[in-house]
C-alpha cells in the first residue's frame, strides 16, 4: 500500500478526529511499519485502546485482552509485535514461547499488574490452603504462576463459576472482584483490610485485593448523572473495572470488545464509553454514523506510550524482546491454558 492510499484511508475514517497533519506522517510511518511486517515476517495485535491511527492502520488483529491472548496462541509468524501494555505481551510470550515477542515501549506498564506481587500470593495461599486463585490477566507472569486460573474481564465470570467452589481469591482489582462477587451471589472480603473469614457454610465467599485501574478508577456515578441530565437519551457503557456502583448506573458493563460490539449491533441516540478515551475516537472512526460522547480526558498513560514510531523502530531493531524465565512460564501457562478452555465469550470481530 502507498502512503497516498493508506493517508486516504485514514483520512475517511478519522477526518473528524485527527488532525491533517499528523494523519499523513502517521500514514507514512504506517506504510514503513506495514513493509517491515511482511519482510520480518511479524504479527502485530494492536488492544482497542491504541491510539486511532495507529489502531486504524498496522494491527492484523485488534481486540480485548482475551481475544489477543487467543491470537498470540494460534500465531504463526516468527515475531508477534504487541501493541498494549507489558502483561499482555508476557501473556503472548507465555503462550508462544517459541516467537519474539515485542513490547515497541518499554514502560507500557499496568497499575494493576503493579499493585499485587508474587509473594502477596504466596502469603494468600499461606493463609487460605487449598482456596483457588484467579488471577486477571492484568498481572505479571509471576503472579500468573502462583495461581490456578487466569481470567479477563470478557471471562471472569464464568472462571470463577468454573471452579466450583464455595471460596474463590480473586486477585488483584479491587473493582472487578467487587463487581464479580454481586453477579455471582458471593459476600467479598479484603483481608488485608483485616475482614475476618465469613462462615461459608453460610454464604458463598471471594476474597479479594486492592489494586485499582488508575484510569476506571476515576469514573464516579455523579459523572454519569450529570452527562444524562444533559442528554436523557445517551446508552451508558462502563467497562468492569469501574466501581460497582457505577457499573450500576451504566446501562451495560463489558471487555472493551464486548462494548464495541454492543455500539455495533444497537442504534441508540448517543453513547457514552467509562474507559479508555482512545476507543470512543476508534469507535467514531469505523462508526462515524454512531455519535460518540466525549467528555472524557481519561488516558492511560501506559497503553498511550506505544506509538507509531515506536512500533517501526521496534521491528527495526527488534526491541523490546520480553522473556519470561522458562520455570515461571511453565506455571504462568498452566493458569492461563485453563482459562482459555472454558471458551470465547465474545466472538473473535474486529473493528474495521
Ligand atoms: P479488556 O480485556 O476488556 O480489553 O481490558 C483490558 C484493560 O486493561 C482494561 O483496562
Ligand atoms: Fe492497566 Fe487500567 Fe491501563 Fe488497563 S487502563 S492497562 S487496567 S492501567
């Protein structure tokens, strides 16, 4: 494809939302990357909250957190290009041991892999024998290794009722465990907070942590009743790593695949996204008949490190090469393996 082709392409989608300028250098930073791609013979997974123009033009797959996991497994390439954040380049490592995986920038990190470590689990276990641990993916490898199952939050649901067992640790956000333990009728304690151990011959139990996304975090129910009193009519969409209360007072709570498709197959009067403000401006591009509410500044600064010219000097000079030590991606894989058994929940569609 030429710069003038790829430049048109995007300017179709994102005239609205990128300013000219910057479309036709990306464009032809783009085009460099998408030569690159096929000589080094490369994958690239772009998440759905990269910035549009890049989300617009080099990924081969974009997606959720579950659905790229699913994509690094099944690659075929001998390099996968992980346009996200660290855990989710050390999950496709984990599960495609045998490629080179790139992560473009090397602080793209998590406020939730950063919030748990793997001898705060060791410590659970310790207290807890014999009680599973789920682990969202949003964790390190070694994290990963320390627990049964992984999860994400297209999944967790349906792991933590997979297992089958009256008390379930779910590790590390605080948010997604308080929102998984109402929808599947369990009484949630932080024992670090110094609960004691409720009596779970009585009620079902999830223990759970306190790391946060710093990013969903900072939604508050107060924001989504004053964007309704201005537009009655907007459909509300909060990804699980909000607080309860305003998963609550959203109309809908989904991976950020499970929002994109809901934006897809709906035709609501306007939208409004409580996530990463990168998808609603991806969404608005491939969707411009969709009208996407703004008043967001919300970004998170890790996914918002990976840019195009990291991902161009990232296949030229094959950088950032993630590893993950053979005895930890053992265990780490193990944990994840059981998650992607229990199957898709979102169908495997990306955006256009
Ligand atoms: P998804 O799995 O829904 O894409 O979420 C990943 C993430 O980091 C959300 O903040
Ligand atoms: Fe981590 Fe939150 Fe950023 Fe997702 S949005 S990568 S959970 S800090």
């Amino acid at each position: 494809m030429t710069v003038d082709e790829l430049y048109r392409i995007l300017k179709a989608k994102l005239r609205d939302i990128v300013p000219d300028i910057e479309l036709r250098y990306k464009a032809e930073l783009a085009v460099q990357i998408l030569t690159l791609k096929k000589e080094r013979n490369a994958l690239i997974l772009g998440h759905n909250y990269m910035e549009p123009a890049l989300f617009h033009s080099i990924p081969d797959i974009t997606g959720d957190s579950l659905e790229l996991s699913r994509a690094a497994a099944r690659a075929t390439q001998d390099i996968i290009v992980f346009c996200g954040v660290r855990f989710m380049a050390e999950t496709a490592k984990i599960l495609s041991p045998q490629k080179t995986v790139l992560l473009p920038a090397k602080k793209a990190g998590c406020s939730l892999a950063d919030g748990i470590t793997a001898n705060d689990v060791r410590r659970l276990k310790e207290q807890y024998p014999g009680v599973p641990v789920v682990s969202y993916v949003n964790t390190s490898a070694e994290v990963k290794a320390e627990s049964d199952v992984c999860c994400t939050s297209s999944n967790a649901v349906a792991v933590v009722e997979s297992l089958k067992a009256d008390t379930v640790i779910f590790l590390p956000d605080e948010y997604l465990a308080r929102n998984v333990a109402l929808e599947t009728g369990r009484h949630i304690i932080f024992p670090t907070k110094g609960d004691p151990l409720p009596d779970t011959t009585l009620e079902k139990v999830m223990i759970g942590w306190h790391a946060r996304c710093e990013v969903h975090e900072k939604y508050t129910v107060d924001d989504i009743k004053n964007v309704r009193q201005q537009f009655p009519d907007v459909v509300i969409l909060a990804h699980p790593e909000c607080s309860p209360e305003v998963t609550a007072a959203a109309d809908f709570t989904g991976s950020t695949s499970a929002m994109i498709q809901y934006i897809e197959r709906t035709n609501a009067p306007r939208y409004l996204l409580l996530t990463e403000c990168s998808m609603g401006d991806n969404i608005a591009g491939a969707h411009p008949e969709k009208e996407m509410l703004r008043l967001c500044s919300m970004r998170c600064p890790h996914m918002n490190e990976i840019t195009l010219q990291d991902t161009l000097d990232s296949l030229k000079y094959t950088r950032y090469i993630i590893n993950v030590p053979e005895e930890i991606r053992v265990r780490a894989y193990r944990a994840l393996e059981r998650m992607l058994a229990i199957g898709p929940t979102v169908p495997n569609k990306p955006l256009d």
